[in-house]
C-alpha cells in the first residue's frame, strides 16, 4: 500500500521480478541513467543506487533506488529488484511485501522460457491474488538484442495462460499488462523508461480511482488534473 509520512510525503514501492540473468539490475541501472541524464526534469534519482551482489555481480540480496518526481515533489518511488536465484525464493518473498507495483522481466532467450515461467508462478504464488486486481503489472520482454528472441504476441499468449491476460469485456481488461520489447543496456536503451513510468502511472490510478485497486470501468482511464503524475 502506498505510504505517507508526516510530511505528506508519498511513497510508493516499484519491484522488478524475474528469473536469474533476466536483466532486473541492468534495467534499474539504466533506468537511474536515463532519469538522471535525460529525464530528469520529470523525475530525478535521489543519490546512488544501493547494490548487494556476488562477486560474479548477481544480485545477492536486492538492489535499490529511489525516484523523486519533478512535478508531485512530494511522491517518491522507491525501485527494488530481487535476486533471481532459486535458492533465495524466502528472500524475494520478504522484498515482495507492501509492493504497489511490479514489472515482470522476462527473459526472450528462448532457451530461458521454462525459467520465466517458473518465476510468473512463484510471482503469482507470493501475491496471494492481488496481480492486477490490487497490483499492476507490466512486462518486459528482454534482451531483444539477441537472435532469435520472443516477442510480444508470444508473451501475452502465456500471460493468457496464467490467467493474467483478460479478454475484451472482462472487467479487468482495460488492466491487461502492456508488454514492452526491452532492451536494458544502457548503450541500446529501449523502453526502460516507458515501462518506468506507466507503471508509476498506474500505480496512480489504482490509488486515486480504485482506492487501491483496478478501478472497474468499461472505457480506458486517462490521468486527471488531479492524479499523481510522475
């Protein structure tokens, strides 16, 4: 749930989720470049991110950075990844809690497919239900660098699959994840601000027309005057 201070500062928890190798870390990285660099008369990194990792520069523990709006300076986005390993599941459960938001990194290799799935299943499994109905989620399909990658019509076909991708006329529809083709890199960017900052949009929504939940509605939201921009 979204949280204010005393001061009415607003804090709202953003995590990257995925499997081992995905490009989580790769994408917050670029993602702090490209809000301090270009963007950042929209939003701004407020200090370095903090880093816990292997030697072999995996994520150990989490990464963390956190956003402060240039136009709502009051609202803060905090951005968390977790470590993709299998072995660390109990950790990623701990990171998962108060989350409003989340980005499913998915990586395109297709040799890598049974391992995205197993991750949207355990990511299912620790919201407990609350994927799109209280949580947005949007997805990055990564690495579309690489040959031969997956892209987005394939990826929507397995959210389908998982019961996270709604047909026309659900109620739901209008909160289907966008599915972005990512490319994290730094050098070859692609997307990692866009999926940033429709996440924070909808996280936005969720909160002022859903009292934290999918708003029910049968036509698409537009942000108002009156809703948390970025």
């Amino acid at each position: 749930m979204v949280r204010i201070n005393k001061n009415d500062e607003v804090f709202v928890k953003l995590l990257y989720w995925g499997c081992a190798g995905s490009g989580k870390t790769t994408a917050v990285d670029s993602l702090h470049r490209l809000c301090k660099e270009k963007y950042n008369d929209v939003v701004e990194p407020t200090g370095n991110l903090t880093k816990i990792a292997m030697a072999s520069g995996s994520t150990l523990y989490f990464d963390r950075g956190i956003f402060q709006s240039k136009k709502q300076s009051q609202i803060f986005y905090h951005v968390y990844t977790v470590a993709g390993q299998q072995r660390f599941s109990p950790l990623r459960k701990k990171i998962f809690m108060g989350t409003d938001g989340a980005i499913f990194v998915f990586d395109s290799q297709r040799s890598r497919l049974e391992d995205n799935i197993s991750s949207l299943k355990e990511l299912k499994n620790v919201a407990g239900g609350k994927i799109i109905t209280e949580i947005p989620l949007l997805v990055m399909v990564n690495k579309q660098d690489l040959p031969n990658s997956m892209k987005k019509k394939e990826v929507e076909e397995i959210l389908a699959q998982e019961n996270l991708f709604y047909p026309p006329g659900h109620e739901l529809h209008t909160w289907n994840p966008i599915v972005y083709e990512t490319i994290a890199l730094y050098s070859n960017a692609t997307n990692i601000y866009n999926v940033f900052a429709e996440l924070a949009r909808r996280t936005a929504l969720y909160q002022s027309y859903g009292d934290g939940k999918a708003p029910v509605t049968n036509k698409p939201v537009k942000l108002s005057d009156n809703v948390p921009e970025l």
